[in-house]
C-alpha cells in the first residue's frame, strides 16, 4: 500500500477535520441539493438527502482519512454509501453527466472548507502553498478516480436495471399473451405502458443473426405512427416485438412509407383496442412475420397483416400449400420465367372478371396478349381458367406472394 509523504500541517489538519466530518458532509448535502436541478427536483424526499448525505459523508471521510494517513489514490474505493445513492439515483432516471457533476461541485466546496482551515492554521506563506499544492493535487486526483470508478458502477447498475427492467416486461408481456386473469391496471403498472387504448404491434426483425440496423428501426417505425413511449420486447437474436399505442385512430399510412435499414423486415398486425386488442394485433404481426420469412429477400420490407392474410391462412402448412399449387397448377408451377409470366396474366384476367380488356390495362399489354397467355395457360392446365375459378385464384395468390416456396422446377411452360 503506496505511501506519500505530506506536510505535517496537512496530515494534522486532515485529522482535525476528519473528526467534523458530519458536519461537513450534511454542509456538503445542503449545498449539492440545492445546486443541482436533478436533486433539488426532488426536494422533500427523505430517502433521497438521507442517501446523498450518506454519500458525502462516506466520501469526505475517505479523503480526510488518506490526507492524514499519506493514503494514495490509488487506494481509494466507492463506499457502499456512495454506491447506494448511486444506485438510487439510476432508479430514479437520474443520468450520469449530473451525478459526475455532485462529485466536482462537492470537491470545489470541500476545497474551499479546506482552504480556509489551512489559512487559519499557516502563517508561512512558503509552507502555505506547500501545502496547498500538496492538497489540491491530491483532492483532484481523488475527484479523478472516483470519476472513473462511478462511471463503471452507473453502467453496471444501469444494465442490471435494464436487464430486470426488460425481463419484467418479457413476463407480463407472455402472460398477456397467454391469456392470464391479470388486470389491466396491474399490467400497465408493470409495464409502463397503457392498456386502456388502441394497440398496434409490430415485428422488427432481421434476416441474419446480427441485429445491425434493428433497433434504429424499432424507433423509427414506432416514431412513423407517431410520438409516444413504444412498448418494447426482444422476441430472439435479431427480433423485437413492438407495440405502440394511441387513444385515438392509427394511421399505418407513414408507417407502409417508410424504408428501414437494409436487411431490416417489419410485420405489423390490424390496430384493435384493450388488451384482446393488443393479443390480435400481435398474432397477426407474427403472422405477417412468417410469410416475410417464408418470402425471403423478394419480399417488401415492410408488411401489413392485411395485405397477406389470405396467404397466411392458406399457407398455414407450407408443405401442404405446396401439394395444393402443384395439383391445382400442373406444369403451371414450373419456377421458370415463362410460367410465372402466365400465372400473373391468369390472376389479372380472373381479378377483372374474366376481361381481357382489363387485365391488359393492368398488366399495361395488349389484349391480345392477355388472350394468347390465357389459352396457353389452359392448354397447359387442361381446362378453362374459368374453371373452379376459386381454387385456381387461391393457387395463383400463394405463387404471387411466396414463389419459390410453393412452386417447382419444371419448365414446360
């Protein structure tokens, strides 16, 4: 344990005011509660000055201790006070710059405590400075290191919190979910988050196990719909589940606009209200989620439940979706250019009721175009597409959307 030699008059002062360190440390607390908004905002609360004078004090008397004994920085600690007014504060959403910023306020006025005891004692105005700048140089290195050692514990306790924080919500969002008799106000106390409104949920999610870009998407997406505190759930490596909330109507207009990162996928259920509500709109974003995957890097980045609904109902046993293509296709569900071309003139030729006329102007072709795909498509299939027209229309919506999830390899067409 380094020992450095001090003046005596140092080491003698340091011992007279280590045995006022009560005094000095609750002279301390008064002066940092009122000169620091974050704590004079909480002026009234016991808890909080009991704490900061605990903090103070187990401070001043650590400083006084090693000036007396010729004590090293290197030997100084954050003191369970000080760590539990630490704590206290990341609890209470006080941020770290403030917290740094008690420790060099609290320094400047011990100094001038300090100073103006030393002034008393010394005449000599040489040994006044010796044992000024033998002060100052301890007391700043000492403000340094326990700088250093705050700013580790602030993010040691601020994760801690977070990860009970997150775990909290990760539960009572399963038990919701799951359909657990909680009530609503219990759940949106430990959620932070309001219940009594409408919901609409969101997967955000990446196609690769890094979650590069992710959670710049999840506030931009939520910050789309509008201002407000999303509610926030990892849901695996590279996926959150999100849901945001609005007393009134929700637009999902800005939210089909917007572009996230490259990579980035989002599914969003139907807005609905209360917490039956906040179930649906998350079943159907999940939904919405397995049809993204199942469509790969072809898909749109972000998708709303209702533009694939019928898919994921008629996909909901993708091996099954994929015999009912083949058997109501044939050559039909070639993966080849030519039989898609036919498949998406057939869905427009049936989607305008049988016209050619119209279709054409969809598919911005000829007429005759859409007639000589049409006959070919049944001579291929072997029937008139007019023909159980339903199932033909089921099939060709679950090649549109899913490709070659659904469709095989021949290339007869």
């Amino acid at each position: 344990m380094a020992v450095t030699e001090r003046p005596a008059v140092v080491q003698e002062l340091a011992a007279e005011l280590l045995s006022r360190t009560p005094a000095l440390a609750r002279g301390m607390a008064d002066h940092l509660a009122a000169a620091i908004p974050e704590l004079a905002a909480l002026d009234g609360d016991d808890a909080v000055l009991a704490e900061l004078r605990g903090s103070t004090e187990s401070n001043v008397s650590q400083s006084l201790r090693l000036l007396k004994l010729g004590g090293g920085v290197d030997q100084v600690v954050l003191p369970p006070e000080a760590i539990a007014f630490l704590r206290g504060n990341v609890r209470r959403g006080i941020v770290l710059p403030a917290l740094l910023r008690s420790y060099r306020l609290g320094h400047a006025w011990l100094w001038d405590q300090w100073m103006q005891a030393l002034q008393e004692r010394v005449d000599d105005p040489d040994e006044l400075i010796a044992a000024q700048e033998v002060t100052s140089a301890f007391m700043f290195a000492y403000v340094d290191r326990t700088a250093d050692l705050l700013v580790d514990e602030y993010g040691t306790e601020r994760e801690r919190l977070m990860r009970g924080t997150a775990q909290l919500h990760a539960e009572t969002v399963r038990a919701i979910l799951r359909g657990e008799p909680i009530d609503e106000e219990t759940l949106t106390r430990r959620l932070g988050y309001e219940l009594r409104r409408h919901h609409m949920a969101l997967r955000v999610s990446s196609g690769t196990t890094e979650a590069r870009g992710l959670e710049r998407a999840v506030d931009e997406a939520a910050a789309a719909l509008g201002p407000g505190d999303p509610l926030v759930v990892p849901s695996g490596a590279a996926s959150f589940d999100v849901w945001w909330g609005a007393f009134d109507g929700i637009d999902t207009a800005p939210l089909e606009r917007y572009a996230p990162p490259e990579g980035v996928r989002i599914a969003y259920g139907r807005p609905a209200h209360g917490i039956a509500g906040f179930r649906r709109s998350h079943d159907e974003a999940v939904q919405a989620a397995r049809i993204v995957a199942v469509e790969g890097a072809t898909g749109s980045a972000v998708t709303g439940y209702a533009q694939v609904e019928l898919v994921s109902l008629l996909a909901g046993d993708l091996p099954r979706a994929r015999a009912f293509v083949a058997n109501r296709l044939g050559p039909l569900a070639a993966d080849s250019e030519p039989a898609a071309r036919l498949r998406e003139t057939v869905r427009a030729f049936l989607a305008a009721g049988g016209s050619a006329k119209r279709a054409a102007t969809e598919l911005y072709v000829h007429q005759n175009t859409v007639a000589y795909r049409v006959k070919r498509a049944e001579e291929l299939l072997g029937r008139r597409v007019t023909e159980d027209p339903v199932e033909l229309i089921c099939a060709l919506t679950l090649t549109a959307t899913l490709g070659a999830a659904v469709v095989g390899s021949d290339d007869s067409a």
